[in-house]
C-alpha cells in the first residue's frame, strides 16, 4: 500500500470506530481541528522505523499544540507479529524518556492483532485497539490531563467501550470494515 492508502485506512479507522464507536472521547477534538500529524514509515528495518519515531518524538515535543496536539506513526509492513510489536513499545517509551520527554508525551499503541494480557485473540475487548496498521501514537501528557479532567468519569472509559463492542460484536465490527486481526488493512472504498 502507497503512505496516502495507509493514511486513509487509519482514517477510516477513526471515523469509524475511534470517534464513530466513541471509543476514545477525547480524540474528536484534535481530529475535527486537524491537529493529528499522520506519518508512515516506509523503513525497511526496526532501527530505521524506530529512528522515524525518535524524529517524530522531537517534532512533537517541539511543535506548536495548536498546529500538532498528537501524531500517529504507522508501519504497513513491519511488526505483523503483534508480541514483537508488544516488545517494540518499550524501546519507545525509552526513546520519550532519551529526550527528556517524560512526563510531557506518552505512548500509546495500536495493532491489527492487539491482544490484552490474560484475553483470548477474539476477544471483543481487545478490538479497542484494533488498527489497521501497527501504529503508535505520541500524545501530549497536557492535553490527556485536560481531556481527562473535562470527561466526568474518566476512569469508566474502558468499561463503556467494552459495553459497547459486547452490543456490536465481531460481525457487527466487521460490517463496519474495520480490522479484526485475520486480514491485512484494505485501502478504504472511494465514494
């Protein structure tokens, strides 16, 4: 898939089941305000993708929140294993704390196959995390704090969105074209 596909399936993936499940309240906002930087690796290796995240950990940390609150990096075809996605999170975190940005970014992260600790594969609570690609994504420690503080019941989050992939299911997840770990992300139909 060309970067322009792999961004517009992990739009797709946001229209549809980030703000269109409602799984995430927070992210219409910056999305709505175009605030999200989308960035698609094309290395051909772990140390050249992993050097593509450490220059996106320093132009987040030095960009402006009012142009760049948070940004996505996807890969389309490196870490289909989602264990050695799992162990390539920590190198990140590491690599946020190498540029003195602990405590002002964090990482989050999302997988075709994502996979809670103690959770069966078809697991519907793991489809919180279901991307197209896998993906991490550098959030502002700030903006998280705000969003937080404006959501009442913050800490309810993940049991909604459980409540609410139980009520959609799988079929009901797959109809919405959204990945479900047994397939490569499809570029989304044009209208």
């Amino acid at each position: 898939m060309t970067p322009d596909e792999v961004i517009a399936a992990t739009r797709a993936w946001i229209d549809k089941a980030v703000i269109g499940l409602n799984l995430c309240p927070f992210a219409k906002a910056v999305y709505v305000k175009e605030q999200v930087r989308y960035v698609v690796s094309e290395a051909k290796h772990l140390d050249g993708f992993l050097e593509d995240i450490d220059r996106e950990i320093q132009l987040l940390g030095e960009a402006d929140p009012q142009q760049i609150d948070t940004t996505l990096i996807m890969h389309a075809s490196l870490l289909d294993d989602f264990l050695d996605f799992n162990d390539f999170i920590d190198l990140i975190d590491d690599a946020v704390s190498e540029h003195g940005l602990e405590g002002t970014l964090q990482v989050a992260a999302f997988h075709p196959q994502w996979q809670f600790a103690d959770t069966e594969p078809d697991d519907i609570g793991n489809y919180t995390n279901r991307a197209p690609f896998p993906t991490i994504h550098l959030l502002r420690e700030a903006s998280v704090t705000r969003a937080v503080d404006a959501f009442p019941e913050a800490e309810s989050i993940y049991e909604r969105n459980i409540d609410t992939l139980q009520k959609l299911g799988i079929g009901g997840w797959r109809a919405l074209g959204l990945p479900d770990g047994s397939r490569r992300a499809e570029p989304p139909e044009s209208d």
